[in-house]
C-alpha cells in the first residue's frame, strides 16, 4: 500500500510540469477501470488516438475492450453470465472547459460506434448452456478531468437491449477509468 501512495505522489508531482494539449496535435491515450454493467462487473482496457482540432476540442477513435460478467434476466428470474469481453469502437469528441492557462481541464464527451457483445455462457446448468449475441450499435456519454498528462473518467456506454428466448440482458454499463496521454502538445493561452 506504501508503493502505490508513493507512485501516485510522483506521478501528481510530474503532473504539473506536463501538459495536455495543443490544436493540430495528436496524442493518445491509454484508460483502465472498472465496468459495472448489470447486476455484475469487471474491468475495461482502452486506447484512443486523437487529434485535437482546437485547443479545447478534439475528436478521436475509442477502441475499448470490456471483460465483465452480467445478469440475464428470464421471466423475473436473475442468473449471472460468466465473464466474457466486449469490444466497442466509437468515434468520439471532447469539449475541455479551460481557460488553457492551467493544467487542470475539466471535459465533457460523446461517441456513436459499434459494440461487439460476446456471446454468453452459464456455469449453473449441467451441460454449460451458451447464447450467441449480436453486436449493437450504440452510443458513450462520459465526463471528467485531466491534470497534466493524466486523466479520470467516467463514461456510460449505451448499448440496446438483447432478447434470447423469453430472456433479456442488458447491455450498457457504467465504467469509472484513469489513464494517461501520450503526445498532444502543451495548453496554450
């Protein structure tokens, strides 16, 4: 517990010699977190190269992986799915509220793509049952800060709905991640 207090305290102090952004720059930026879909949880891993098309805006590819375990719900019967990885690749946009004169920039953003689901399977029944599902078209809202080259998120993907049978799963999930940024240029005034 000491190391990883004493790891935040370096990483906070590089912190405020670095920067975050300058338009007509590209960076990318490395997420992982936690997912919390329905009814279960698990962990995301994220990578998204940007180009930022203003100094407060920039848009982006979110390529994101997902492993999660969720419920199913059947006739108002609740059974967890084991853990399986979803995919998602949205094209996505941020509005940084800042001034450009700190590195603390406080955003908002959006993003439409495509959500590979992965197929679900039960460790309850004897002959271990799997159900295929298929991709989804959806959408991610999500807000937070960044500090320097440092970032922390959250985000709710919204993915629609599956019907297997008389079943339903549900398939958006709210995720909490940090990361960091590589390239990007500096804030500027």
């Amino acid at each position: 517990m000491k190391k990883l207090i004493y790891v935040f305290m370096v990483m906070a102090s590089l912190a405020q010699w670095t920067h975050a952004q300058e338009q007509n720059k590209f960076r990318v930026g490395l997420d992982f977190g936690y997912v919390m879909p329905d009814g279960g949880g698990g962990i995301l891993l994220a990578i998204e190269p940007k180009y930022n098309i203003t100094d407060n805006m920039n848009i982006g590819l979110r390529f994101e992986s997902a492993a999660m375990a969720k419920n199913v719900t059947d006739s108002g019967v609740s059974l967890e799915a084991d853990l399986a990885a979803s995919t998602s690749f949205l094209g996505t946009f941020d509005y940084y509220f800042t001034s450009g004169s700190s590195s603390f920039a406080p955003f908002m953003g959006a993003g439409i793509g495509y959500s590979s689901l992965a197929n679900l399977s039960f460790e309850e029944f004897s002959d271990d049952a799997e159900a295929e599902v298929d991709g989804k078209f959806g959408g991610m809202i999500r807000a937070g800060f960044e500090w320097g080259k440092f970032r922390v998120v959250a985000n709710y993907n919204l993915i629609g709905k599956t019907e297997i049978e008389s079943a339903e799963v549900k398939n958006s999930y709210f995720g909490i991640s940090l990361g960091f940024y590589l390239g990007g240029g500096k804030w500027k005034k």
